[in-house]
C-alpha cells in the first residue's frame, strides 16, 4: 500500500531517510491488520492477554514508570512570535524547534517498523471532519489510532481526494524523561512528538490533532475545536435536544457523556455522541452543529463500576486495551474503586503492596471502540453533526460556584468559559489537587492565544441569532465537612432537564449579579436524595465571596495583555457592578 498524493509520498520517503527504520508499513486499517499487530505485541511482551473468558480480547500494556500522563511542561506550539502562541502556551521558535526534534528523530528507527498511518478524524464522508496522518514507530500507537479513529484506506482515499492533511511524526526514541517533547507548527499542520509513549502524547490524532492544531483551523475556518462531550437527551414525550460540555479531566466527562437516568425519571433516554471532543460549525441556517471527530473513548478508569458509569463498565469487557492497570491472580484486569477483585500484580509488573502506592496508576487508561458503548447514539455517524441546544461548562469547585446557573446572553457564557477554574488531576503531571483556571477547559489544549480565542468564540455572536445557551455547573460542592451536597452521576439529569426547560422557555429563573439561577421549586428532586437545605446551599450566591472571585479573574484576563477583548472586560465590569 502506498498512495497518489506526492506530498505524502515526498514526506513519508524523507522522513524514513531521516529515522532509518528497518521497514515501512502503511496501515490499512483492516481486521487482519489489527490482529497481526496485536500478536505481534503479544509476542514481544508490549501486551499481556487477559483472562479470555471474563475479558475475551482485551489487553494490558504497561508504559514506563516515567511516561504516564500528558508532560504539558514538555508540550509546545511552534509559530513564528511568542504573542501567537500566547502566555496559556509554552512557545519555541520553529527554526530551533525543528532542529531539536530531528536530531532527535535522527537514526531513532532503526531496527523497528515505521508505521504510516492516515486517519479521519470525523465521519468519513462529512464536510466538518479533517484527516492527517502520523508516522510512528510504535505498534501500540498503530492499534490505538485504529480505535480512536477512522483509520486507514478510507482515510487516505480521502486525503488523495482532499490533498490536505495535519501531518504528525512520533516515535518513542528511548523514553528518556530528559529526551521527551511534543512541538506543534500550527502554520504547517504538523506535529512533532519524541520520547513518550503515553497516549495524549502519542495518539497525535487525540489532543495534538483534535485540539492544538484543530483550534488554528478552527480560527482560521471559521468553527470551534472544543474540549467538549457531546450527549442526546429524549424526553418521554420524543423530544431530542443535543447538549456540549466541557469539564477539565476527572470532572465527570465521560460519566456525563454515558449518563443512565435514575429510576425515578422513567421514560428519559441518554445517548452518547462523544465523551472528549467536539468540532461545532455554522450552518446555513446559523444553528451550531456538532460532531464528534473521534470514534472511540481513550478514558480514565479509576473509579468506573457499575454504580459510577455502567455503560462505560459493560463496555470494557471485551475488545479493549488497558493500559497501567492492576491484574488479579486470576489475570482480570483491576483498579480502584472497581467494586470487586483482589490486586495481585501492580501497574508497573510488581506483586502488589500497597506501601508501594495504589495498584492501578490513577491515571491508568482503557481505549475501546465506541460502537461497543451500550448508549452509543448513531447520530454519531451523522455526516451532518447534530444541533446544539446548549453549551455547559463546569469545574471542580468545593465552594462557590452553584450547582447550575445560566449565563445572560453570548458575550457573557464567554466569560463564563474563560473563567473556569478546576483542581488538577492525575491526568497531568505536577501537583494534585491544586486550583488552576481552565477556560473552557482548553488550558492545555488551545493551540493559539487565549485572548485570540476568546475573540474568536465572540465572533459567533456576530455571525449567528440561533446560537445555543450557555451554562455553567458544578457537581462537586461540599459541605463544611467535605461532604459533597449533590448526588451526582444519573441525578445529573435534573439538571440537564432544568438547562432543556430554559432552552425551551418552560421553565423561568432567578435572576442574580453572576447569572440565572434555578428557583428551587423548579429542580425536580423525586426520587433523589437531597435535602432542601441541600438544594438553598447548592443554590446559594455569596457576594463577598463572588466579589474575591471577579478580582481573580480579572487579574487572571489581564495576564492576556492587548490581545484581551474589551468585551470581555466589558462584561466582567458588569457582572462586578450587580454584585455592589
């Protein structure tokens, strides 16, 4: 197999001069395709085959102790002046980036296969998705990306017709800490990765392509490239509406995006089109319309059972690589807070003891296709996206912010977006637990200038009248003892009923200095077990409190110096104002 397009045959032929593999293969993405890789990664002893009979064809890779998670501090964006690029991103200059990576790159394939691999990020035939193609040295990257994506004839017989592609090279070199970085060239729709193997480092489809370098066409082409769940929502009446949410990692995406309805809202029906990122488009009539431009789910697992996420724990029971979890004695996969089994081999090959850390590394993965999700919609495959009813945006925030409250108009939920805040995850490297802003939780994503951004999201306004409400939520409010106020998990869709009802113009609102506020007669609590001193705290807007907040995002915004909107600004002046 190899293609019409001179560009990529000029780029595969020189890339292979400069990393010396032993052998090219150009990945078709076809069954037989992924089962030779998969024996053949058996065979090494790069994948461990799971008990087949509770876990019949799934697999556990261990990465390196030292590769387990996104580096963000190694992570670049490559454009000609610092401004571009923005203070949310480390920046180099491309002529020195492109120096260090191919000295790096240089030789670092010998003895392995190169693999090229042309994928499709979107449905094959739809005009919102975008293809590229990365050439890696890893098989384990090869199978991931055929989860992930739509990858491989199809995609490059589009990519010939097209001619256009994000190109990404990658190789997992020597897994030095100290010989790892990922560089992005936003103006060449390239991208370059060394030294890890870890998936948001890896799998250049995922972060690197769908969102740092998908935000710079998105500027560039008049769309959005967003960190976003996108899930379907049926009333018992049959009335659908499709809802985008962004939350920082560990903030409930995927539980969100594969919600199951409490029993108490009988006749509700959730469906997921994707649990991680959405590209939304103008159409001809002004509605945004959204598709999920992968199509599988690379998620945490930590935590997933049946009570948190069953769809998402009936779905990883077969065809799926884990990837950094525990076994048991009797080869099962195991992690924390998987409700039953026994550890008897940490992540890293080690007979458990729990002095040496949790069994599972918290940031531990599974990757599976997403038709295998019992709440996949086939919306999904829908060249034509599905249209937008609302925008939410949340964060982890123990105090503060209410369990939900609406932005006033378009200008304001961008304020809203740029001034979430969120504690940090296992999913990146630093700290736990540490409160950083996230806006539309795009930190470690936007591959250009927040202040840029945030214009561009503002365009829309200007551009459309039937644009979606915005939103803002916050599931993870505590108490004065650190117990958490809201249910979470399938109780969630009171609150997405209540966002349908202010869609709809069903339901009215309390108005407030930071937005619109549900009253608490107006969150249908049947069933669910919270109190009404509950739901006055989830509610409750503290002023002094709001005020301290507006000062820390304002000091945040100006770190965007003249690049800032005044709109932006304007607007954070008037939610200042109403709160006296």
């Amino acid at each position: 197999m190899t293609t019409s397009n001179a560009a990529l045959r000029r780029w595969v032929e020189e890339t292979a001069a400069l990393t010396k593999p032993a052998s090219i293969h150009w990945c078709d993405g076809s069954d037989g395709e992924y089962r030779a890789l998969l024996d053949l990664m058996l065979g090494r002893g790069d994948l461990i085959r799971l008990n087949p009979e509770t876990y019949p064809n799934c697999y556990l890779h261990r990465s390196d102790p030292t590769d387990v998670a996104r580096v963000e501090h190694l992570t670049f964006v490559c454009t000609p002046d610092k401004a571009t690029a923005g203070p949310n991103n480390n920046w180099l200059e491309p002529g020195e980036a492109h120096r260090r990576m191919d000295g790096l790159f240089a030789g670092c394939m010998q003895g392995r296969t190169m693999y090229v691999v042309p994928y499709c990020m979107g449905p094959i035939d739809s005009p919102y998705a975008r293809c590229g193609v990365e050439i890696t040295d890893s098989a384990y990257v090869a199978v991931n990306m055929r989860l992930m994506t739509r990858m491989g004839r199809a995609a490059l017989e589009r990519i010939e017709r097209e001619g256009r592609f994000v190109r990404g090279l990658h190789s997992t070199g020597d897994l030095n800490p100290d010989r790892r970085f990922i560089t992005h060239f936003p103006d060449e729709l390239l991208i370059k990765s060394f030294g890890s193997g870890y998936g948001g480092n890896a799998l250049l489809g995922k972060k690197c392509h769908a969102l740092r370098i998908a935000s710079w066409q998105a500027a560039d082409e008049g769309w959005l490239a967003e960190h976003m769940l996108i899930v379907e929502l049926e009333s018992p009446a049959g009335e659908r509406h499709y809802v985008a949410a962004a939350f920082p990692s560990a903030c409930g995406k995927t539980n969100l995006a594969m919600l199951i309805p409490p029993e108490s809202l009988a006749g509700w029906k959730v469906r997921t089109i994707g649990d991680d990122i959405a590209w939304l488009h103008l159409d001809a009539e002004g509605t945004l319309r959204a598709i999920n431009p992968e199509s599988g789910y690379f998620g945490v697992v930590p935590g997933t059972n049946p009570d948190t996420n069953r769809n998402a724990f009936d779905m990883i029971r077969r065809d799926t690589i884990f990837t950094n979890v525990a076994v048991t004695a009797d080869n099962e996969p195991w992690w924390e807070g998987k409700g039953h089994g026994t550890p008897a081999i940490d992540w890293q090959g080690r007979p458990y003891d729990p002095a040496n850390g949790p069994a599972a590394h918290p940031n531990s993965r599974f990757t599976v296709t997403a038709r295998q999700n019992p709440s996949y919609s086939p919306m999904a495959d829908d060249p034509a996206g599905v249209p937008i009813s609302a925008i939410i945006f949340g964060g982890r925030r123990r105090e503060l912010a209410p369990l939900v409250y609406q932005a006033k108009d378009w200008q304001h939920g961008v304020l809203v977006g740029a001034s979430v805040a969120s504690e940090t995850t296992a999913a990146a490297t630093g700290k736990v637990g540490v409160t950083r802003r996230d806006p539309m939780a795009m930190k470690p994503f936007c591959g250009y200038n927040f202040g840029d951004y945030w214009r561009h999201w503002l365009s829309f306004g200007e551009r459309s009248d039937r644009l979606p409400a915005i939103f803002h939520v916050n599931w993870f409010r505590q108490d004065d003892q650190g117990r958490f106020l809201w249910p979470g998990f399938g109780d969630n869709l009171r609150v997405l009923r209540w966002i349908i009802d202010r869609v709809e113009g069903r339901v009215g609102a309390r108005e407030t200095a930071i937005g619109h506020l549900p009253r608490p007669e107006d969150i249908d609590l049947n069933g669910a077990d919270v109190s009404a001193d509950a739901l006055k705290a989830l509610l409750a807007v503290e002023p002094a409190s709001w005020r301290t907040e507006m000062e820390s995002i304002e000091s945040y915004l100006q770190e965007y110096g003249n690049r800032l909107p005044d709109v932006l600004l304007e607007q954070h002046r008037a939610v200042v104002r109403a709160l006296g």
